[in-house]
C-alpha cells in the first residue's frame, strides 16, 4: 500500500442504455451510489474535430488536464507534462482574452507544482477549489471532521492490496486502484461503506477510481460559476475532457450552443471526439495560431 498525501495542503457512439450503477432503481449490492445530478450518456452524431477554430473573441475554454492535456500515469505524481504545454496554454489564455481555465479533478498545488509559469484560472479539486485573480486560492468550507475520518478508513482500506493509492485533497478523497484494476468491486464495497458515514460528502467514480468529494461539487457546476463572471461571460463553453467527471460539463456546452470534445474512448456526450492528448494539444496549438 501506498499513500499520497497531498503535498501542497471519427468514432462511433454507443448505445443510448443507462448502466450506471444504480440506474433506474436502488443500488445494486456493491455498486457505487452516483451523484444523481450528473447526465444521462445520450446518443450523439459525432463530428470531426472543428477545422476552424472557436472564434477568440465569442469562446470560453475549459479544458481538463489528467488524460486531456498530458497522458495518465500509474500512479497521480508520474505524469509527465510536455516540454511547451504551458506556453501553448499561456498563448491560446492570450488569444482568448483570458477566457481559459483549467478544469481539474486535481488540488490547484499539484497543478501549480507542475505548470511552473501558468498564468491561467485554474479550478481544483472538481470545483471545491479556485485559483483565480491576486493568485489567491479560494476554496470550499467542509466538515473537517467528517473528511478526516474518511481519509483514515480509505487509508485502512488500501493497506489490505498493494494495488491502492489513496490521494488526499483539500476536501476530498480518492482510492486509486490503476495499478490493479481487479481491484474495482473490492474499492467499490468500501467506499459506499465510508459514504453512509460522511454526510455531506458523495461518492463520485472516475477513471480507476472513486473519489469521496463535497456533496454540491462538480465540474458542471464550476464551469457553470465562471459563465456569470467576466472574461467568460457571454462566450460559448468549448470544454475538453476524458472523464465521467467532465459529463456534466459535456452537457452545459451542448446545451448553450458551445462545443463538447471527448477525449479517448467511451460512452460521452460530447459532440466531438479526439484520440488521445497529444491530438488535444495538436489542435490547441493550431487554434493558438489562427
């Protein structure tokens, strides 16, 4: 067992069936209580990639970091960010009158640690954390209490398999199980265990993953939040993400006419759909230029 504490503080669609666990009734037994506030994962026509890009004067940018911008790794600190990527994000920031933000799942110190000389809003934590104007971190109030007893059971839970990673974050915390996805239904049983008894909190699933987050918090919600504030106020949403976490935000941008890129494979959304980061920064950088 391994634990890491938080050191700073075209593709064709799947069919339309709800299978998210839970779907359409009680839990199933071992099956993990979702945020009921997230979308349903709706057939849609996928197009190519825009060939022009947003107009910079009328688009907001969201843009996720883990599996969008740079790869996924084994474990959360072995990412390995591109030599470019921020100065590629500091130049479209630029160009879109400083309506870009980072969108992550991730505390804003690990995403400060490693984007030395970003200068964009960086939004952490799903949206529980805030980096915004005078380099200030806002972030949510929480049950300290309750989070800590929290951490301390998933802490026991991942010293039973050496597969699990637990993550702390400021309000939040995750049990990893990448290194061993057999790992799913056993990780799956223990947190909806240590849910029951953290009120105000809900489980949320990621990519070999679950998170026990703020009840309230989401990446719809927080890119929702930063529509009503200038620079973003008034643009279409263009949302890049490679997760069940950017679904609701996927959904925001359909819905007010933006534009939803999936990233990867899966059921999604989104109304486009790139291969993998390295197509995401490819297209980033053109947009950049243009």
């Amino acid at each position: 067992m391994r634990t890491r504490p938080c050191r700073h503080g075209g593709t064709t669609p799947c069919a339309a069936r709800d299978d998210r666990p839970g779907a359409g009734g009680a839990p199933q037994a071992g099956m993990i209580p979702l945020d009921r506030t997230a979308p349903r994962l709706a057939i849609q026509r996928q197009r190519p990639i825009l060939s022009m890009p947003p107009h910079p004067a009328r688009a907001a940018y969201f843009l996720d970091f883990d599996g969008c911008l740079v790869a996924l790794a084994r474990q959360p600190d072995a990412v390995v960010v591109p030599v470019g990527l921020v100065a590629l994000l500091n130049r479209l920031h630029r160009r879109a009158g400083g309506a870009l933000a980072l969108v992550s799942g991730r505390a804003i110190a690990d995403l400060v640690g490693m984007l030395p000389g970003l200068v964009v809003p960086m939004i952490g934590s799903h949206g529980a954390e805030r980096l915004w104007r005078r380099g200030r971190v806002e972030r949510l109030d929480i049950d300290r209490t309750v989070l800590d007893r929290a951490i301390e059971r998933v802490t026991d839970v991942a010293r039973t398999a050496p597969g699990f990673l637990v993550e702390v974050k400021p309000v939040a915390v995750g049990l990893h199980y990448r290194a061993d996805p057999s790992l799913a239904e056993k990780a799956g049983h223990a947190m909806s265990g240590i849910a029951e008894d953290a009120p105000g909190f809900h489980l949320h699933p990621s990519k070999q993953l679950i998170e026990l987050r703020p009840d309230g918090v989401g990446k719809g919600q927080a890119v929702a939040a930063l529509l009503t504030e200038p620079p973003f106020r008034g643009r279409k949403p263009v949302v890049f993400g490679d997760d069940l976490t950017d679904e609701p935000a996927f959904a925001l941008a359909n819905r007010r006419g933006g534009v939803s890129v999936k990233v990867g494979s899966g059921r999604t959304a989104a109304r486009h759909r790139l291969a993998d980061p390295s197509r995401v920064r490819q297209v980033l950088s053109t947009w950049g230029r243009a």
